[in-house]
C-alpha cells in the first residue's frame, strides 16, 4: 500500500474518531472506538470500522446512529482531506476486538488454575527493565 493512502487512512481515522467523540449528540451512540480504516486506491470509497462496548442492543443502536450520521461525517472527513474527490464512506462492526476475546475466554477456561498465574509472572520477570548482565 503506498504512503499516501495509508496517510489518508490515518487522518480519516483520526478525524472520524473526533466527530464521533465531539460532534455527534446522537443519545444511540454507544461506547465507540474506530478500530481501522480501509480507504480504496483510487480514493472512492472509504470502510470504518468500529467497535462498541456493550450487549447486542448497544452495537445495534450504535450502528444506526453512526448509518443516519454517515452524511455529516462524510462532510467533516471532506473538510480535512485535500484531495479531488470525497470518498463515499460506510461504517461496518469490527469483529475481530470480539473474536480476540473469545479466544483468550477459551484459552482462560482450558488453562489450569495455577497456570495463568505462572506464564503472568513469566511474562513479568522477562520485562523487567531490559538490562542484560551481557555487555
């Protein structure tokens, strides 16, 4: 991917993320965090995507305020870009925050009790202030 997509990608992500923060007053909106941003090559079109804290109901709530706001957003996002064209954007749920999740609940359930506890203070003995007894 070249630089200047992954640039627009991040000033989009940033900027999305502040409306939503500062912007929106739409009482729906849960607890959202815009995870990543997929911007087409020739500047089209543009994928939020973005992860809610919350039951089912929350994300579904979410998700229908942040499609009402798409066109404001959109206009924001046209402020900032110095670019010909706007790319049409479309908000899409992050799974992947929830799959990771999961895995680590299933790992945590399949471990014995005493074994997190060891690879935590494995994990905490390996980090401890990266200094050597190596010159």
């Amino acid at each position: 991917m070249s630089f200047k997509i992954e640039r627009l990608q991040q000033v989009i992500k940033f900027k999305v993320a502040q409306v939503i923060m500062r912007d929106l007053a739409d009482p729906r909106l849960g607890l959202t965090t815009v995870t990543k941003v997929k911007l087409a090559k020739d500047l089209s079109h543009c994928t939020i995507y973005y992860s809610v804290l919350g039951e089912d109901a929350e994300k579904s709530r979410t998700a229908h305020a942040l499609a009402d706001a798409r066109g404001f957003v959109q206009r924001e996002v046209a402020g900032c870009l110095r670019t010909r064209t706007t790319p049409h954007i479309d908000f899409k749920f992050d799974e992947s925050i929830e799959g990771s999740a999961r895995v680590s609940a299933l790992i945590r359930d399949v471990l014995p009790e005493g074994a997190t506890d060891e690879v935590e203070d494995d994990e905490a003995e390996g980090s401890d202030d990266g200094k050597s007894d190596e010159p």
